[in-house]
C-alpha cells in the first residue's frame, strides 16, 4: 500500500528525516542555492559517513545555481556526487527526491527546489509519496540515473565549477536583477508542461526461426580467434571494434560459450532485449534474465543488465564481486564512462570485453581506457566491405545551400527551434526530393534531425505521390515493426526518422540511405551508416545521400570513408579513398565547400587545449601524460608534435604553477630527450621505468646493465605476456630463459649503449655504468620525477598499445 502526502509548508524537516533513514538518496532539482545546501549539508554528511550512496543533479539553466553552493556540496564529504546539467538555453525544471530505505522507498516531487526558502519557509507544493515498491519509483530511479549521467552532465569538481563561476559572473553581469528576482523569473520563463510519460520501448527482435546449430560467420571466427588468444595469454581485459553489421552480439555470444556466469550491460534496454534472444539461440539450454526497471533477475547463467540500473548502489550490491567470470560491455561509447567505472570498478570476472563499432576520439573520450588499451581485434567497415563482409556503397555528397552559420550552436547541437526554421521550406524540400530521385533505389530509410522535420517531409513525399510514414518516439498508430515491414514488402518507399535507427535495429533490405540533417557526432553518423551496409540478396550496393551544408563538421565526416588513422582523418573530403567496389561522387560546390570549412577550422593549438580541458574537468584535476591520452579526443601525439613534450603543452597552456614553470625551463631539454627518443622497441623506457622505482631521491643514481637485469627481464616475460613481443627477433630469442649476463649484454648492447649515442649528452654509458647527466635542485626533485615517470607510463603504455594493433 501507498501513503501519500500533501506539503505545502516545510518541505525541509520531511527531506532530512528521509535522509537519516535511507541506503541511497537522489536529488534532482533544477538549481541550487547556497541556503539549501547549508540546511541539508549535516544530514547528507551523516549519511554519507554511515555509508549511503548520494547523488545530486542541478541545472545551470538561467545561472540561477550559485557556484557557492556546488562548492559546499562537495566539500560535504568525498563519497557524495554531484553533477551540472549543462542546459545551453534550454529550459531544465525538475524538483524531486529519491530515497531508498530497507523497509520501503519514499519519492517527493513537486515545486520546491534546494534553496532554504522552498524548503523551509516558501509556499510550496510537494507530494510525498511512502511505497514498499512500485513500477513508478523504478521507473524514476532509472529515468534519474539516466540524466544524471547523461552527456550533457559534466561532474562537479573544483576545476568544473571555476568554469561554471566565469560564466555564471558574466551572465550576472549582463542580467544584474537576476538573483534578486530570480522567483519571479522562475515562473514566467522556467515553466514548462509536464512531459507525458515515455513508454516502455518497443523491443524488435529478429524471427528466430529454425537454424539448427549456429556457427561464427567469418568476421566472427576471426574475432573470436584473437579473443581467445588474447584470454589465453593471460590478459584480463579487451575490446573489439567491428563496423555495425558484423554481428558483435552475436560474437558476444559465441565468446560467452566458454564462461560459466555471464553479465551483459548496455545502456539501452532494446539492446539487452535483443542480446538475450541471440545468447538463447546460441545456448538454448543455458538460462538468461533480464535486469532494469521492469524486472530485476539474478540467479541465471547470463544476466542481462542496464547499466544506469545496475550502477545503483542499492542493485550493483545485489551481486558480489565475484558473480561473474566474463563481464561485456556492449556499446558503451555512448554512455559516460564513470558510469560504466562503478560496475567495472565493483565487479572482478575473469575477463571484461568491451564491444563496439565506433571509439571515435572526435566525438568523445576514447573508450579505450576502459579496457586498457588493450585491442584484440578490429575491423573497419571499410575492410569488410573489401572483404565482402559488408554492402559496398555509392556516396553522393548533394549540395545544401541552407546557411547554417546564422544558427545558435549550442555546444553539442544546433538550437532545435531556429534550425527546424530552415528546415521547413518547401524550396527546401524540393531539393531533398530531387537528389533522391536522382540516386534512390528502391527502399529508403531517411535520417532527420527532429520530429518537426521528418513530419514535414514525410508530408511533402506524399504529397507528390510517394508512400512515406514519420517514424519516432511520438508516432501512434503504426509501430516501428510494422514499418519495417511494409518498407520491406514495397508499401513505403520512405521511412523518415529520428535516431530511432541508430543502433540495435537493423532492416537489411535498405538499399538507400538520406541525410536530410547536419552531423553533430561522427560516431552517430557512423552508425546511421552502418543502417544500408548489411547483406542481403537483393542489394547491389547502397546508395547514400547526403545533403552537405555549411554546418559545423561538415567536413571531417568524409573520414568515415578513411583507413588512416590520426591526421589523415582531418584532410579534405577531395582526398578520401574508397573500396574499388565502392563510389564516392561529390557536386562541385560540395568539394569547394568542405575545402573553405577545413581551412576555418579551430586552430591546432587551441584544439588541443579544449581536449585537454575537457579531461581536467571530467578528472576534477590536472590529468596525467597517459590519461590524457586515454581519455582525450586528440591523438595525443599531436602535443609532442606541437609542444615537444607534454609539460611543454602545459606550460604553453598557464597550466604549471610558478615553481613548476621554473622547473620546466631547466630541465626542458632532458624532458624532450625523454619525449623523443626513438623506441624501435620498448628496451629504452624499460630501463628509465627500473630507475624510476628506486623512488625521487635516487631515481637518476648511476645504474649497471646487471642491477636492472632482474627487472628488465621480468618486465618484459612475466608482467604482461604480449610484452614478449619484444623478444621475438634472432639476437634476443635467447633471453626467454633468464641468464644474468646474457639479459645484461643485452641491456648494454641496446638500450644504454644506443640511448647514450643518441642523446646529446644527456646520457653516457662508460665502465658500465648508465649516467644520467642532471643537476637536480632539491626543490625540483618531486616536480621532475613525476614528469619523468608520466612520460615514461605514457610511452611504454603507447608502445604496447600499438604493437598490439599491428600484431
């Protein structure tokens, strides 16, 4: 039974008493101010030293939230997390609590958010509801957890709010009457609707049918070739990139064969529908089970989870660390990676796969981190397009006269409103229609940016005697199965959608495919792609038209038809390469265009100064040489490029403190020869890494080729199998078997000898002994070493990195 509740007045005692009593406790609320966190913070405090979970979600919508008051939330305690909506204009008004108590739950939504006069002396109106457990309280759990690590939330640290406090002053500065009058703006601006009430999604799964035993199909077989290998040399985690179309669940599933307990988390809930029917036709005698809002198993063989559920303390302690031996992580590009760390971090299997068909470092962190670096097989869709694997395509670049640069950017997508006014004219249209006749074949799935924009054209089709349906969350009447089945039988020509399409759905028999919106994200555009690419018997090839604008990254979308990796991607669309079966044709304009955009783009420095940024905040700190190049979105080979060494970056950047930026330009020459130094294989960096543990007092002591014998050898036979790499020519086969002199002679041949005639001397190997030449001040001792030791990690993890791509 339900107790529900009517405040008008007081809201604060009732929150307080529910934190002292709850596990876990949500706040969702659309700003905060500083008077608010002051009346909470004791309670909050107790709860996190007893150990409940606390998470808070404000908005900086109108700049109402005060920097102050985030400061003093998370100064609170280290254990509560705090994350910014980043509204970019638009509205953002919710108000509600979420407790989770042993002996039951309570939920309290309503008007009041945290600020000491909603919650103490305001007139508010609030409802609490008291449940054991309800469809409702699960559904609110899930859908907070999914804004709270949503991408347009970045984590409240001390480096995120100095960024949020330069913009809340210059808001101020231009609205001064705000934060006096912010009530009343509240409610003249800040309202909206409520919004109706999202329905559980339409799961589309293939027919089974009857396929007798199920085998890898070749992109499979390779795959999980290397997978196998990769978990027999003893490594504990790795991903595989495989272009969409390939069958990764499926790969997922013939992986999973050998594992007894298996957890599969992806962040959309179509996805674990989907995944567990392909295990079941793998395995129909093993047992699976669903875990989200809706049901909540936990005794099958494979356990199928969402992660913003699983992410819950409440739910992730369900399990213990132990459950399962292979944990697989299914298209987690797209989710926030603290969210994916927690269950990670929680759990220990035996193994952890990530799988994926775009870790794209433009578009995000690069998901690499999450499984180490470690790449066990990788596929582009161009390779499988060559290798017949996948549909070849014809690619029409159609010229789109809209200008798009009078348009507000919001950070991460253009204003829905201002670009839907471009989008619905008829001259517009008309030329939509035209390039689709001209290059249509016979079922087309068209792309578009908003629901306003796929009715209209799916109106302005049908009106020139096409069959078209509008395909969305809002669509009534026809579901998206049954769309998919009249597109396939001939009775639509066009199926005009929005993101519905993205991934998890695919109708083989697409034969064209329209992109009638700028692309934002060159992951999504990989994967709308990746829509028309699949086989089927009926399919010459794919023809995609795409309506290419002057809008922003317009031209770094041609490098989705690339192999080459880094720079290469950034060229103009004029140099793209494609399969011999394939075409890539492009209007004149279009090339003129693509060439004038790439010449305007950010400058290279400043580039990679907003990647860097974007890691400080996310870590709340000055990231490290190899977090940065885990988590960045710029090769991060490109600062050594541009800086010669990565404190080079940073004191170009302000980043360095006085005392740092003294030590910088005394010691920047040896942090070059560092940076620099050639590594045809990792022997050099092996070396620095033994000094580098005899700690900072001592780490540039003189050293003999036999003391770093031990380690050196262990190092590269025991601490990481693939390491062996390295002793894998005629002249050093031998050292497989450790022998004191022989792996010594060996560190004196290579590392110390070669390192000592190609360091301007930095470095001298004389009566066998490794010098180092540095004077090193008493005062730099610390700041140097750690520098040293970044580059070092940075470089071997680099190293290996590669080597495993290439092997």
């Amino acid at each position: 039974m339900s107790n529900v509740q009517l405040i008008t007045y007081g809201l604060g005692e009732h929150l307080q008493k529910a934190i002292e009593q709850s596990d876990s406790i949500y706040i969702l609320t659309s700003f905060v101010m500083d008077s608010g966190v002051n009346l909470l913070a004791p309670s909050l405090r107790t709860a996190c030293e007893r150990g409940a979970e606390v998470k808070l979600l404000a908005g900086d919508y109108l700049h109402v939230t005060q920097p102050k008051a985030l400061a003093r939330l998370i100064d609170i305690h280290p254990d509560i997390e705090v994350r910014l909506w980043q509204s970019n204009g638009q509205s953002f008004h919710p108000k509600a609590y979420l407790f989770q108590q042993k002996d039951g739950n309570t939920f309290v939504v309503g008007s009041s958010n945290l600020s000491s006069s909603a919650l103490v002396s305001g007139v508010e109106w609030n409802v609490i509801v008291n449940d054991e457990i309800s469809d409702t309280f699960e559904n609110a759990l899930t859908e907070f957890m999914q804004l709270f690590y949503h991408e347009q939330t970045v984590p409240v640290n001390h480096e995120t709010i100095k960024v949020y406090e330069q913009s809340y002053h210059s808001y101020h500065q231009q609205y001064p009457n705000l934060i006096r009058n912010w009530t009343e703006t509240e409610e003249a601006d800040m309202m909206l609707p409520v919004e109706e009430k999202k329905k559980q999604p339409e799961v589309i799964v293939e027919p089974s049918g009857t396929y007798g035993t199920i085998h890898p199909r070749p992109a499979q077989h390779e795959a999980l070739e290397a997978l196998f290998n990769t978990y027999e040399e003893g490594y504990h985690k790795a991903m595989v990139v495989m272009a969409t179309g390939l069958g990764k669940t499926y790969l997922a599933g013939f992986f999973a064969e050998r594992f007894a307990r298996v957890l599969f988390i992806a962040h959309r809930e179509e996805l674990l529908h989907q995944a567990k029917a392909s295990f079941q036709t793998i395995m129909p005698e093993r047992t699976g089970g669903l875990y989200y809002r809706y049901e909540k198993t936990t005794d099958t063989d494979f356990v199928f989870a969402s992660v913003y559920t699983l992410s819950m303390e409440k739910h992730l302690h369900r399990f213990r660390s132990d459950d399962f031996d292979l944990i697989i992580v299914d298209e987690f590009h797209h989710a926030a990676a603290t969210t994916y760390q927690r269950v990670i971090d929680y759990f220990q299997p035996k193994f952890l796969l990530g799988i994926t068909a775009t870790p794209d470092r433009m578009d995000q962190k690069d998901v690499y981190a999450l499984c180490d670096g470690n790449v066990a097989y990788q596929l582009h869709f161009i390779e499988a397009i060559q290798k017949g694997w996948l549909t070849p395509f014809r690619y029409f670049g159609v010229y789109d006269e809209t200008d798009y640069s009078g348009i507000t950017w919001l950070g991460k997508k253009y204003d829905q409103q201002e670009l839907l006014a471009v989008q619905l004219r008829k001259e517009y249209a008309e030329n939509i229609l035209q390039a689709w006749l001209k290059h249509k074949q016979t079922r087309t799935l068209c792309f578009c940016s908003s629901i306003g924009q796929a009715n209209f054209l799916a109106d302005f089709f049908q009106k020139k005697g096409y069959q078209t349906i509008s395909l969305h969350s809002k669509t009534i009447g026809v579901s998206r199965s049954e769309a998919i089945k009249q597109l396939n039988e001939g009775v639509l020509d066009v199926i005009f959608t929005v993101d519905l399409f993205n991934e998890g759905v695919d109708i083989p028999s697409v034969d064209t495919l329209l992109f009638v919106r700028p692309t934002e994200s060159l992951t999504i555009f990989t994967q709308q792609v990746g829509r028309g690419l699949r086989l089927h018997a009926e399919k010459e090839y794919c023809a995609i038209i795409d309506l290419i604008g002057n809008y922003r990254n317009a031209d770094i979308k041609l490098s989705l038809f690339q192999l080459e990796p880094g720079e290469q991607k950034k060229k103009a669309a004029a140099v793209a390469t494609v399969p011999v079966n394939c075409e890539l044709h492009l209007e004149t304009e279009v090339i003129n265009l693509l060439e004038e955009l790439a010449k305007k783009r950010q400058p290279r420095k400043e580039a990679l100064k907003q990647a860097y940024l974007k890691v400080k905040q996310e870590l709340g700190r000055r990231p490290t040489y190899l977090e940065l190049h885990l988590r960045g979105t710029e090769p991060s080979k490109t600062y050594y490029q541009e800086f010669k060494s990565y404190a080079g970056f940073l004191y170009w950047a302000n980043e360095l403190t006085e005392r740092e930026q003294e030590a910088f330009r005394k010691y920047e020459c040896w942090l070059v020869e560092v940076e620099r130094t050639g590594m045809v294989k990792s022997y050099k960096m092996v070396v620095l890494l033994y000094m580098l543990q005899r700690g900072q007092e001592h780490w540039a002591d003189p050293v003999t080729p036999q003391e770093v014998a031990p380690f050196f050898h262990h190092y590269l036979t025991e601490t990481e199998y693939r390491k062996r790499i390295d002793f894998s020519d005629k002249s050093s086969k031998q050292m497989w078997d450790y022998d004191e002199k022989k792996v010594s002679k060996l560190i004196a041949d290579m590392p110390m000898t070669k390192w000592s005639g190609s360091s301007k001397g930095l470095i001298s190997f004389e009566d066998g002994q490794f010098i180092i030449h540095l004077d090193i001040d008493e005062q730099d001792q610390e700041i140097l070493y750690e520098w040293t030791k970044e580059i070092c990690e940075y470089r071997l993890h680099q190293y290996f990195e590669r080597k495993a791509e290439t092997s």
